[in-house]
C-alpha cells in the first residue's frame, strides 16, 4: 500500500469539505436518536476528510470513564462498550489534557482500544468535545494507511467537534429526562393502597430542565395492621438521582418489615447506603402508624417537618421533631423517635422542599405559605388546594412530592368491603384490613381478636373447601350500625363437609367468638353471617 | 412469612419464641420448622407463644400433632402464653389446656 500524500487527486477540496462541514448541521432529524444523529454525522466527517473511521465517545462524569457511544469503520468499539478510562490511552489523553492529539503509531502501547490495532489503523488524529470550557467527549478518525494530519485538519475537526456538541448535548438531556422520569413513573406508587380508617392522597411533580430526580414518597403495610409512611428527597437530579432513590426506597421497604422501630430503619437504611453508595445523601422521613391509628412513631434524618392539622378548633402546626442528620452523612450516633399522637379526623402533610423552597427567598416564607393554604375537607382535596396554592401554573426548579393522610373521624367508617382470590395468602391481608376497620371503629383488642378469630376461620374454610383447583372469589364485608357488627363471608362455589383428620374447631372457635353465626347455603354459593356486639364501644355511632 | 421463630437451647431444653401470626398460609411451614429443629436428645421442649398475635385453628393443629407426638417420644413439651393473650384464648377455647401444660411466662 503506497503512501499518499497532500496533493493526491482523489482528495476532496477545501471547499468541499467547508460544503460538507455545513451539511452536518442541516442533520435536522429531529425524531432520531442521539447515537444515530452521531452515527449520520461521522459519515460526513469521514467523507469530509477523507479517512476510513471516525468514534465519538461521550464523558461518563461519574465513573470518569468515555464510552464509545457511535462509530463508522470500527463500530465494535460501541457493540462492545468500549470504554476508556481518563488519561489513559489515546482518547484518555484527549480529554484529561483537553486538547487535539496526532497519532502515527497505533498499537498496545499508544492506544487502549483493541479495535483500533485489530482494524490496522496507522494513524489517528482525535479532539475533545468540549461544551463550556468542560470535556463532555472525545472524537476521533483515523486511516488504514500513513496519514501526515495537518494543522487545517486539527482546525476542520475541532469546528465538526463544536457542531456535534450543540447539535447533540440537547438530545441527550432530553432523552435523559425521559429516562428518568419513566424510571420515577415506575417506582412511585400509582395507587396509594386502601387502607381502612386512613384517607391517602398525593402528588408527584418533576422540576422543570434537569431536575428531576430523587424525590419519593410510599406508604406500606407492615402486617398485623401497622402502616409505615414515607417521604424522602436524594440528593443530585437527573437519572442518577432517581437510580439510587429507586435503591432507597426498595431497601426502606425490606428494613420496614422487619422492625417496626422508625429509628431503628433509618440508621439500617444509612449503614446500607453508606456501605453500598458512598458520596450519595439523602433526607427522609419515617413514620410507623399503630394499627389502631391512635400515634405514630416518626423519626427525622433531616427532612422539612410534617404539617399537622387537628380539627378541634382546626389548629394547623409543624410537627416538633429532633432532626437527625441526614442519611449518607455519618455513623455511629442514635437516631430519635418520637411519638405523636393522631386524633381522629387530623390530618398530615409529608412533602419535599421543592414545594416551600424558592430561590431568593428564605425557606420559612414558604413553610408559613404551606401552613396557611393546607386545608381541605379530605385528604385529596388537601392536595389539590395545596398545589394550587403553592405551586399554581409556575413550573419549579425542584421536584415536588406530596404525600396527604387523614386519619378518617369514626362516623365517617364506611363498611370495608373486600373481594380477594381465596388463597391462603390473602387470609393477612384480611387480618390486617380488618384490625384496622375494627380499631377504628374504637373496640377494644380483646373483642378485635376475638372478631378476627372468627372471621378468620370462616374465610380459613372458604379457601380450603369452596373450589376446586381453579380456585374463585372470596369476598368479605364488614358493616357497623351503632354496636351491632355484622360480617359476611361469601363464596360461590360448593359447600363441602369438612375432610381430613382432626378437624372441627374452626366451628366452634366460631360459635364461640360471635354472638350469632349464619350459614346459608344455596347452589350458588354459601354465605356465612357473623354477629356481634362490640360490648367495648357502647351504643350508637 | 408472616412469623418468624427463634430458638434458644439451655442444656437438653429446647425454647422456640415464635412472633407473628400463624394461619392457614404457613402453618405447615411453621410444623416443618419445630419438628426439624427437635432433636431426639431434648428432654423438654418449650413453645413460646407470647408474641402470636393471630393463631386460630390451623396453628392448633400444629400444637395438637406437636403434644402427640412429642408424648409418643417421652419429650416434656410446655407452650407459654400470658393471660388474655390471643394464644392463651384459642388454646383455653380448644381443650388444649388440658393435655399440656400452659405457662403464662419463661420464668
């Protein structure tokens, strides 16, 4: 293969490549995405200077790594994610020293990729991706043969460098954005979960430009009746943000079930992300609610106090709470938790500061704003009012999450209804709904147990004996009038005797527990009515 | 699950503190786990029922198949449960009382 130089004629001019310069701008495909914008422009780059490759590779600010993110003439260079670490190798070099480099000897010893030397590449000229004095990338092309790169083709790649940055840095953050926000879409709950005697509304905003990012909010069974309520904000924006809340968030919940102590979790869950995701902070607030809705026991890893509103004579104040540091900041101390008590009818506002904090302005102008507009005569309607209030038509720099609970004033108890598949499992989650419903309707522990005994082995027989393998509905209802409760457990299935050995207690513990038992059995299903005055809660509502 | 046992072993006693709740869903899980767990050299086995707070009568089975056939090997078994404590009811309620001796404490 013979050298070529300058003069050859296939060669293209320099008007020629200034034509074809400009035509990489006019790359106005505006539905195609970042590596294909990349890919189109390294055609004409290659052609423009007359080379046989062309790669960029954008800056991983994290890992401190460049990924090969497209490539014309060695794209095994993406197909195998390549990357480079800064200062090493050729685009290594590049981007720590930020500025064009010439290679006329490609192997092991000046390069890192493989593929280059596989490829048979001899000569290399690459520049930096700059966008406001920082590196975002590198790009780089190269020639099977010898090539003497001149100063005008440094000059002619630095300019390509300039377009392919402002050409493609605003369709990497919007793609990013999207990203994230589907992440976020996807870890924040979409339906808060029905939980008797508790009103639950919330909100979700992303910030506007970059950030959106590490805010949540969750709310969780514990089992037995207890219910655990989240709100949390990690620090940074964007995708990382949202990546290592989406951590947070899983491991709170794995902690949560397994103590029910609120400051116990949130030192667990800071050992775990200081362990795991050392450099990462964030601020998050925890409270565990009794089953009977009476307290719950709140601790605070430096987040922005609950607002509490108490319907008699409706006074509206910022729960007093010690403020532990927040997670990711240091070990080895005690974490508070404090009881607070939840009258019916009150009410509790979790929220980020994206929703009080606004530039220029000190953070308690915001959090009185907050304490004057929370009002409302259910938890949803708390929210809206709130957001109307503080946020209106005005997109915020920051992300709002907004999470409303209203412990629900006793006359309110709507009968609790529940249509689940007769598996065993779900004879807990009937437990647990039902403690609740009954707490609240004040009856006392005895009698609640007393009542889940017996519901519990109506619902236990329906699961065992009313289907097949197929299985079917098994739907319970709990209603209240005055101190007169009445429970009904239905399947449509077939009544069946009883098999097996050492059965027949179920019946008894039923009869025992209720002061009526009812079983009507039709060929459509049978029905089984418990009653019983709760002797705890006196007459009427 | 929804419990979750511990044991403790204090010379050739046996203790299993169970806490949760035991119903339909694992109560064969929770008969697997006491059964594996007994070793034919206790010569007293203790099930402590403090912090049950469910039990209805598929965790009776258990406890009924547990006091026969630990009977059958000559293996002391106590079940612990304090007053008015959902376990101490369905066991009073079911006859249980009767064929095993019942503790309100550890002590």
């Amino acid at each position: 293969m013979g050298v070529r130089t300058a003069s050859s004629a296939d060669e293209p001019t320099a008007e020629d490549r200034l034509r074809l310069i400009e035509g990489i701008t006019d790359v106005g495909v505006a539905l195609q995405d970042v590596e294909d914008v990349l890919t189109d422009l390294l055609d004409r780059v290659c052609e423009a200077l007359g080379v046989d490759t062309g790669a960029v590779l954008l800056l991983d600010a994290r890992s401190g790594e460049l990924v090969a993110t497209a490539a014309r003439g060695i794209e095994e260079e993406v197909r195998q994610g390549l990357r480079i670490p800064l200062h090493q190798g050729f685009a290594g070099r590049i981007a720590a020293e930020k500025r064009p480099v010439v290679l006329d000897r490609v192997d092991a010893t000046t390069v890192i990729s493989p593929h280059l030397v596989a490829r048979g590449i001899q000569s290399l000229l690459g520049v930096p991706l700059l966008e406001g004095g920082e590196v975002v990338g590198v790009l780089h092309v190269g020639t099977h043969a010898p090539r003497r790169f001149t100063d005008e083709d440094v000059s002619l790649l630095q300019v390509v460098a300039d377009r392919i940055t402002s050409a493609t840095r605003p369709r990497i953050a919007a793609s990013e954005r999207q990203a994230t926000l589907a992440l976020q879409r996807g870890l924040l709950p979409h339906a808060l979960p029905d939980i008797a005697g508790l009103g639950l509304a919330s909100r979700y905003v992303p910030g506007g430009g970059n950030a959106v990012g590490g805010d949540w909010y969750d709310v969780l069974r514990l089992g037995g009746g207890w219910v655990g309520l989240v709100i949390g904000d990690v620090s940074g924006h964007g995708l990382h943000a949202a990546v290592i809340m989406g951590r947070v968030r899983s491991a709170l919940r794995a902690y949560a079930i397994e103590t029910r102590d609120p400051a116990d979790v949130l030192s667990r869950l800071d050992n775990k992300l200081q362990h795991f995701e050392a450099g990462e902070m964030a601020t998050v607030l925890y409270a565990v609610v009794e089953p009977s809705l009476e307290q719950a026991h709140v601790s605070c890893a430096g987040h922005l106090p609950p607002l509490l509103t108490v319907p008699d004579g409706e006074s509206t104040r910022f729960l007093d709470l010690p403020v532990d540091p927040p997670l990711g900041v240091r070990l080895g101390f005690r974490r508070h938790a404090t009881s607070v008590p939840i009258p019916p009818g009150a009410r509790l506002c979790f929220y980020t500061d994206g929703l009080v904090e606004e530039r220029g302005t000190p953070i308690d102008v915001g959090l009185e704003r907050l304490r004057a507009t929370a009002g409302g005569d259910t938890a949803e309607a708390t929210c809206a009012t709130i957001m109307s209030g503080l946020v209106g038509s005005s997109i915020l720099e920051d992300d709002v999450a907004l999470l409303v609970v209203e412990r629900l004033a006793v006359d309110e108890q709507a009968p609790l209804e529940l249509r689940l598949t007769a598996e065993p499992p779900v004879l807990a989650h009937i437990r647990s709904a039902a403690r609740q419903w009954l707490r609240s309707t004040g009856a006392d522990a005895d009698e609640v147990d007393e009542v889940l005994l017996a519901v519990g082995e109506a619902t236990s027989n329906v699961v065992e004996h009313a289907y097949g393998p197929e299985g079917g509905e098994l739907h319970v209802r709990f209603e209240r009038d005055g101190s007169t409760l009445t429970v009904t457990v239905r399947d449509h299935g077939r009544w069946r005797a009883p098999r097996g050995t050492d059965r027949g207690r179920g019946a008894a513990l039923m009869e025992h527990c209720s002061d009526e038992v009812r079983v009507d059995r039709t060929p459509g299903g049978t029905k089984v009515t418990l009653v019983r005055t709760l002797r705890s809660i006196g007459g009427g509502s | 699950m929804t419990v979750q046992i511990r044991a403790s072993q204090d010379g050739a006693t046996a203790t299993f503190h169970l806490r949760g709740e035991i119903d339909l869903a694992n109560h064969v899980a929770v008969e697997e786990q006491l059964t594996r767990a007994i070793s034919n050299e206790a010569t007293l086995v203790r099930v402590d029922l403090t912090e049950v707070s469910f039990i209805d009568s598929s965790g009776l089975r258990v406890l009924f198949a547990l006091t026969t056939r630990l009977e059958r090997l000559q293996i002391g078994l106590e079940l612990v449960a304090p007053e008015a404590s959902p376990a101490r009811r369905v066991i009073e309620l079911s006859g249980l009382a009767s064929l095993v001796t019942v503790r309100t404490d550890l002590a």
